[in-house]
C-alpha cells in the first residue's frame, strides 16, 4: 500500500510536466505526507487547477467521517468496493507527488525507502475523490490514492505501489468523461514505470517529522540484530 509520500515541487515543475495544469505559484514542500492531510490533487471537477483535498476517502454515503480511512484503493477490487465504485465512475482524480515511501520488512524492523521516477520529477498517481456533507452542512472533499502490485524491479522491498500514470494523454483521459470500459482499461494496464529506490532515514516513521532530510540516502545502513 502506500502509506507515505512527499511533494516538493515547484510550480515550475508542475508547468513543465503537466502542460494542461493552470498553476502559477509555489505550493509549500512537503516531505511526509500522512493519512488525513490535505494533499495537492487534480480533481475531475475542475481539471485545470490544484485544490487541496483529504487524504482518506469518506464515501458521500458514509454515515459518520469517523468510516476506516481509505487511503488507498486496490486496482483489483475497485470497481466493486462499495466505497469506490461510484467516485471511480464520476469522480477520478490525480495525485501530484515527487516520491513515495515504502518499508522492507526484516523481521521485526522494517526498513524505510524513498521511491523515485528516474526520468520524470513529476509523479502522476491516479486516484478517486468523493464528497462527504457533515451533520452541521460542512463539506469534507477526499481522496484515495490507487494502488497495483508491484513490479519485478521494486518487488524485493514492497508487494504494492500506486498506479503512477506517466503518460499526459491518459492523465487527462482520466480526469474526462469516460466510459466504463474505458475507466477499467486505465486502471487494468500493466504500466512500466521507470523507478529507483534508496533507503532513508527511520525519522520518516514521525508522522509529525517534515524536514528536508528525510530525502538523504542512508549510506552503508547498520544492519538491525533482528536483521541477522
């Protein structure tokens, strides 16, 4: 699953990589972005501009905002998830992110990686939002962030990544209006993303820690005793 990832990009960046995105101005950096922060997405509602939505989908029909909270959405099993059928159907979005985190397990330490793209600085993952109207008539916007197996290259530290969209074309087919078919065609494509891996810091597993720091290479890493 994807449980972490950063956004330290600039506006810059974003023009540069995503032609069709209308933003003028630097967002601020962030180096750990966790389950129920507001994040930077491309909603299908308004496809040109980045809102700020909650990461954690609440469904619209979610009876109270205190529902599990669906960071991610498997690929496998989305269109049928009761949670996400319908925002996968009317309500896709883009999640805007330079790197995300992974653990590797070694008994009973888990050993923190950064993932990056080796080509782009941008990385575009797909992802569902949905709308959830509170008691008191406030609105919470979310979102989930999908995610796939892993693939061969990466597959010695994580089963699971997020479906990371590269092409242009297909990122702006997803914010459109499709078809079904055509939705489950983006989603079921065996994507290859060219992605490198380092270890990082454990200051990562603070949900409160956001320092530039967080991105240095762990060079020669101590092995654990529960590692040996």
């Amino acid at each position: 699953m994807c449980q972490r990832y950063s956004f330290i990009l600039s506006g810059k960046d974003i023009r540069d990589r995503l032609r069709y995105i209308d933003c003028k101005i630097d967002m601020p950096q962030r180096y750990n972005i966790a389950g129920g922060q507001l994040a930077p997405v491309i909603a299908s509602d308004n496809p040109h501009v980045i809102q700020y939505l909650r990461w954690g989908l609440v469904p619209e029909a979610a009876t109270s905002r205190n529902t599990r909270n669906l960071i991610n959405a498997r690929a496998e099993g989305i269109s049928t998830a009761i949670s996400f059928r319908m925002p996968l159907r009317e309500k896709r979005c883009l999640v805007l992110a330079d790197s995300f985190y992974v653990w590797q397990q070694r008994g009973s330490y888990a050993a923190p990686f950064r993932v990056l793209h080796r080509v782009n600085k941008v990385m575009v993952f797909a992802g569902v939002w949905d709308i959830w109207k509170k008691e008191d008539g406030g609105l919470v916007k979310s979102f989930a962030i999908i995610t796939k197996p892993t693939s061969e290259s990466l597959s010695n530290i994580t089963d699971r990544i997020p479906l990371i969209l590269d092409d242009p074309e297909i990122q702006q087919d997803w914010l459109g209006r499709l078809s079904f078919d055509k939705v489950m065609n983006i989603v079921q494509q065996d994507y290859r993303n060219d992605l490198s891996y380092y270890q990082i810091p454990d200051s990562i597993n603070s949900l409160t820690y956001n320092s530039w720091d967080l991105h240095d290479e762990v060079l020669n890493p101590q092995p654990k005793f529960n590692d040996l």
